[in-house]
C-alpha cells in the first residue's frame, strides 16, 4: 500500500506533464515561444526511471519546476523517490516537522510541474 502511494506521488510530476507541443511563457499565458527545460537531479532520475513516456522535454520541464521552487538539496532529497519510492511513503507519513515541510514542498512541487508542464 505504501509503495504505490509513493509510486503515484513519483509519477504525478511526471505523468501530468504529457502531451501538446505549447510551452508556458513566464506571463502565465500558454504560446508556442517559451518552453521550460533545464538540467539537473530530477531531470536526471526521471530520464533513469525507465518510464515509456519521460521524455528529455518533459524531465527538463518537471527540473525547470524544480529549479523555481525546491532548494538543491531538496532536489537531490526528492530525486530519490524515483529510484526508491518508499522513500516518499515513509517522508509523507513522518511526523518530524523537517518531513512534513519538505513533504509540503514536494506536493506543491507536483502541483506546479503538472500546470506548467501540461503542455510538453
């Protein structure tokens, strides 16, 4: 039961930024000139998952939500649910307050990748 609840919290940054060709353009309006993509640790352990649909567009986009909104030790932290998602089962159910605010960072994380990446 844990592991899927970590799987799911995983693949939501992922998962929810598929399909479409649009890129978000910082004014908060969707065109075709702006596309997040940057380089780092969640891009990399998305594109090491082995999922069908993490794409270099994709991973890039879900690191550039990322970069805007978790620290790099956060990003490091958080880019090991990929490879062990119970990690993110036994950080959600923590009751130590540095989890349960990192917790909180990582579902808005996920929240922001699946709005702003809908469109890669």
């Amino acid at each position: 039961m844990m592991r899927i609840g970590l799987a799911c919290v995983a693949l939501l940054a992922l998962a929810a930024c598929g399909g479409g060709s649009r890129g978000y353009n910082p004014s908060g309006k969707y065109g075709s000139s702006a596309v997040l993509f940057a380089q780092g640790p969640i891009s990399n352990a998305c594109m090491a998952g082995g999922r069908k649909d993490a794409t270099r567009a994709r991973c890039g986009c879900i690191q550039a939500v990322a970069d805007r909104s978790m620290s790099n030790s956060e990003q490091r932290r958080g880019a090991k649910f990929f490879k062990d998602p119970h990690q993110a089962q036994e950080t959600r159910q923590s009751s130590r307050p540095g989890d349960e605010t990192f917790w909180l960072n990582w579902k808005e994380f996920g929240n922001s990748a699946s709005t702003l990446c809908a469109a890669t």
